[in-house]
C-alpha cells in the first residue's frame, strides 16, 4: 500500500499543478476584461475558475488514467484490487485539495461573493465527483471499446473544451453584478445533485471493477 | 583460454578441452588457480552451470581439484595425464580420419609416409 | 518452490491463442522461451505474471495462487515489450517517468544498477517514449526487468531491438546479474543464436503448444543432421523422429531428434553432423515455411 500511495500522492500534486495553471489562464482572461482592475473582487472568483479547471483536468486526468497507469501499474505487478482503491484515493484526494483552495481563498478574501461561496461548497463536490466518475467511465468505455469510446471521449471533451471557452469569454463578466447571481445559484444545492453524484460513482465503480477484473494489459 | 567455441561440439567439452590446451601449452601452471565457472560464464557469455559441467568433467579425471572455499586449481601431474591422454586419442582422432581421406583419394600408405617425411 | 501453470488456455475471440499449457519454472534457472512471432510468448509471459486473465487453468508461485496475490506477485517481474506507437499512452512519457514508475512499484528496486545502465546503454532518460528507437526501447526493457531484483523476471523479446554487440552486451550482464543473485529468468525471443549458450532450459513454443521443455545442450545434442544419398538417409533414419527434409537431386538432408537410446545407423553411408540450437528450432517450428 505504501508504493500505491506514493504514486498517486504524486500524481495529485501533478494535477493539481494542471488545474492550477488553467485557472491561472482563466484568472489573467478575467483580469484583462475587467474595466478597472479589482483585484480583491477578483480573489473571490478564482475559486469558480478553479473549478472549473478541476472539471476539465478531472475528466480529461481519469480517462487517461484509465488507460494509461491502470495498466501499466497491473504490468508493474499490482493487484487489480489496489489499482482501484489506489485510482480512488487520488480522486477523492485531488476534490479534497480542490475544495481546500476554494475555502482558503474564500476565507482569505472575504465578501459577498465569497460567503455565497463558501456555502456552495457541498454543490462544488457533487459537481466534481460526477466529473471525476465521467472521466473514469469515459476511460473505461476507451479501454473496453476502442472506437466508441474515442469518439465518447472526443464528444466530452469538446464539451469540456467548450466550457473553458464559455468560461473563458464569461470571464470578463464575472467581475460584474452578475457574479453574484451566478454565485448565488450554485448555493442552493437542488435535492438530485447529491444523488446524481452517488449514481454516477456507483455506475463508474461498479463498470471499472466489471472491466479491471478481466482488463488485459496492453500498453 | 582465448579460442572461440564452435557449434560443432558441446560448449561444456570445449570448455574443458580449452583448459586442457591451456595446460599442455603451460599457460595455465599445475598448483595454479584456474577461472571460476562466473569468470568462464561471462567471457563466452554462457550458462554457468555449462561451465560447471566442463569444469567438473576435468575434476572427475583428477586434472583439477578444489580448494574449499577458494576455487579450482591444476593438480599436480595434471599435464603428464592430459599428454597421455590425448596421445591415446591421437590414433583414434587424427590418424584415422587421415587414413580414411587418404583411400578415398588413392593414396598409398607409402605416398602418404613420404608425405609426412618431406613435411619436416 | 517453483511458479508452476496448469493446464493455462487462453481464447481471443473464439480462437485458442494457447493450448493446454503446463510448465513449471524451477528457481535459480535462466530459461529461454523461443517461439516464432505469434506463437504466444507473451500472451503465455503476461499470464504467468497475473497481467492477463488465462481462460482457463491456473498460475502458482510455491503453491500460492497468482492472480490477485499481491504476496506472489511481489516476487514477479514480466518486464514488457514497449510499444510506444502513437495510439498508446506511453508514447508521451519520458523514459525517467516511466523508471520512477518501476522504481516505487517493485520493493527491491535496485537505483545504483539502474543509473549504471542508463550510462552503460547512454540512453537519454529526458527522452519521450515515443521517440526512442527500438533498440533503445528494448534497453529499458531490460533495465526494468534487471533492476527489479524479482526472483522470477521475465524479458519480453529484449533482444529484438538490439544490434549484435549490445545483444552480447545484454547477456554478459545477463549472466552477471544471474550469477551474482541467483534469480530466475525468462527470456523470450525468436533471436536464438547467441541466445542458445546462456539459456539453461529451453522451452519451445509453437501456435500456443510447448514442443520441447528441456535442458539447451541435452536438447541440442539429441538433434543431428542427416545427409548424403536419398535411400541411405531414409535407410539410415529410419523408425527414428525425422523433421525438415530437404533434396537436391539424388540428395537428401534431414534433422533427426534422437530419443535416449536411439542413434543414426552408422553403417550407412551418410554425414551426420551436429546441429545449433536455432537449426533444430527452424527444423521443428520451420516445416509449414520449407513446403
């Protein structure tokens, strides 16, 4: 267990470099928008551009996972059961790291949009856990179906793409009245997000484990 | 210890034919330590245990003997049993096969001495 | 104490990639697994270290059953073949990631001999998978499988990328690994000759059966080649396990495999001549290509 939490410790410090840079891009869009740079005002949003450098990086992380360190870890020879609770560790590990940063910044920055904020954190984790379970599945459809899962991953991670994008030429209105709006909406956690959130883990686990236990290594 | 082996015999023979030469020739000297099976394995890159069937083969004729704990050394007398030896093979090895080409080819045992007489 | 596969199928898409497959690896050997290309060496490799599920049978390490025993598994190194094309993940990984990898999973990771291979290959670890060459590949191949220190390692076509001096190189190290540790190795390849003086045991596998599993210089010392008139060969051979026939006008070349006891009819008018291990191989596994 000690090789499998070296790993994937490590591995989450890389990607949350990934997510960090992202952010960052998004952060100097924002700040080249803004009339009249507010750089606290713009403190309080970082956290939602940090998100959704998680969502993207999340996604676009767990499928390459998928077909990457899965197998060649089990080439490596460990056990498929360690695959996954290794694989599991560094997801819940990376939102865990995700979520800390938002509330630091958050309880470093505070204002109006950041106790919205703060309250919005249990909508932020279901958001990224469903991320996270998307990703893995898209891996995990990649390995078992070459072609379908291509073009599954292409589709999402157009959609992923796409986000950023919107994201990116939302960004210049975060810093206006509207982010607060948008702020706000994300704190009223709707009753289905928790459970849409378990589903997707529970399907995600269930296929991987379905899969991870025939899966032939082939790198 | 030098020679290069051939596929035309078993590598473990050649191996112990290699160190026989090497003692006939008085490169390696009787009371002398002699490569270990590693050493050997690795300058012609093969299997020890190839080695150690060579190696055991001449401990088996009483050509080598082993210090415990040290290694493989010449034992004394060792040249005077590998001369005698390959002396009885010589008729056998090398006289006959010459005998044989030299029917096959029509030439008369006296031919055949003048032969060996203009040679010195 | 041996790693031991039973009666091992292996089936993709309806078709029998292994048959039937029991061997047992004893410790302290270096085995060889030749095979021509597809005859199943790596499929047979990955299922003796748990990578790939068999269809049927079972894989054992003294007694303990393989698949999803990190306990056996620990003892096991398969160290593969890359293939770093481009569809595959690999191909984007520098070669250091990739040792890291190898560095934190196996337990007895050997750091002072893999950074002596790395200058003894002068192989550029900042390098990309995917842009290394085959040989080069084929160096990290057997940089993973030696610094495994696994008492079970298997080399997965290590030689296939290599030019001859540093296959020669490969297996001085090789059998200086081997000698200073005792492990067990397995080494696939189809590149026989030099292979055939390091390799203890043989294993012959052909379209997913083993022909031969035997001791290299027993094996190649059963095998001799037959030749001379076409009916003093066939006389001289007969009864006995004939293979790879070849004439040429009147004459006839045969491999004969001698079973203990057996010998070619000496007086016959014929040559009979020692074989190398890699005639004998293309003698059996051959026969289909010669007709």
């Amino acid at each position: 267990m000690k090789r499998n939490l070296k790993f994937w410790t490590r591995y989450t410090w890389e990607c949350t470099g990934m997510v960090l840079a992202v952010a960052a891009v998004l952060a100097v869009i924002a700040a080249f928008g803004a009339e009249g740079l507010d750089l606290r005002a713009l403190a309080t949003v970082v956290p939602y551009f940090l998100c959704i450098g998680a969502v993207f990086c999340i996604m676009v992380g767990n499928s390459g996972t998928q077909t990457l360190y899965v197998p060649l870890l089990l080439s490596m020879g460990e056990t498929r059961r360690n695959v996954l609770l290794g694989f599991h560790y560094f997801r819940a590990l990376i939102i865990a790291v995700m979520l800390a940063l938002c509330a630091a910044v958050w309880l470093l920055a505070p204002g109006e949009v950041s106790a919205v904020g703060l309250r919005s954190i249990p909508t932020i984790l279901c958001v990224l856990v469903i991320a996270s379970a998307m990703g893995s599945i898209m891996g995990t459809v990649f390995v078992r179906w070459k072609w379908a899962g291509m073009i599954l991953i292409i589709l999402l991670c157009g959609l992923g793409g796409g986000m950023v994008g919107f994201a990116g030429s939302m960004a210049g209105n975060f810093l206006t009245a509207r982010t607060f709006e948008i702020a706000s909406h994300l704190a009223a956690l709707p009753w289905w997000l928790p459970a849409a959130a378990l589903a997707a883990l529970a399907l995600d686990v269930g296929f991987q484990w379905m899969l991870l236990r025939r899966q032939e290594v082939k790198l | 210890m030098n020679e290069r082996l051939t596929e035309q015999k078993s590598i473990y023979l050649q191996i112990s034919e290699m160190i026989e030469t090497d003692i006939l020739r008085e490169i390696l000297l009787e009371e002398e330590q002699v490569p270990s099976t590693n050493e050997l394995a690795k300058l012609y890159t093969i299997n020890p245990a190839t080695a150690a069937k060579g190696i055991g083969l001449l401990v088996d004729e009483g050509i080598l003997y082993k210090r415990r704990g040290i290694g493989m050394f010449v034992s004394k007398g060792a040249r005077e049993k590998i001369l005698s030896k390959r002396k009885a093979a010589f008729a056998e090895n090398h006289v006959a096969p010459l005998l044989a080409e030299a029917r096959s080819l029509g030439i008369s045992k006296e031919e055949l001495l003048t032969m060996i007489g203009e040679r010195n | 104490m041996s790693l031991h596969c039973e009666n091992v199928v292996k089936t993709y898409g309806g078709k029998d990639v292994l048959h039937d497959v029991t061997l047992d690896l004893k410790p302290g050997k270096i085995y060889g697994l030749i095979g021509r290309n597809g005859a199943g060496k790596t499929t047979l490799l990955s299922i003796l270290a748990a990578q790939n599920p068999a269809s049927r049978g079972t894989v054992t390490l003294d007694g303990e059953p393989v698949w999803e025993n990190r306990k056996s598994l620990a003892k096991i190194c398969c160290s593969r073949e890359l293939n770093a094309n481009a569809e595959s993940g690999l191909a984007a990984m520098k070669a250091k990631e990739y040792l890291r990898i190898a560095a934190t999973y196996y337990d007895g990771w050997d750091k002072a001999l893999e950074e002596r291979l790395v200058k003894l290959f002068d192989l550029n670890v900042k390098k990309k998978l995917g842009k290394m060459s085959k040989g080069m590949l084929s160096m990290m191949t057997i940089i993973v499988a030696l610094c495994s220190r696994a008492p079970y390692t298997f080399l997965d076509e290590p030689v296939a990328g290599l030019d001859v001096v540093a296959r020669e190189q490969f297996y001085k190290l090789l059998l200086e690994e081997y000698a200073s540790s005792g492990r067990t190795f397995v080494v696939s390849t189809h590149i026989i000759e030099e292979a055939a003086d390091v390799l203890e045991e043989v294993i012959i596998l052909h379209e997913g059966r083993i022909l031969i599993e035997a001791d290299t210089q027993a094996f190649v010392d059963s095998a001799v080649h037959v030749s001379g008139k076409i009916e003093e060969v066939d006389a001289a051979t007969a009864g006995l396990e004939v293979h790879h026939p070849e004439t040429v006008g009147r004459s006839k070349g045969v491999t004969v495999f001698l079973k203990p006891g057996q010998r070619v009819d000496g007086s016959r008018d014929v040559s009979v001549q020692p074989v190398s291990l890699q005639r004998a191989f293309v003698a059996l596994c051959g026969e289909e290509a010669a007709r």
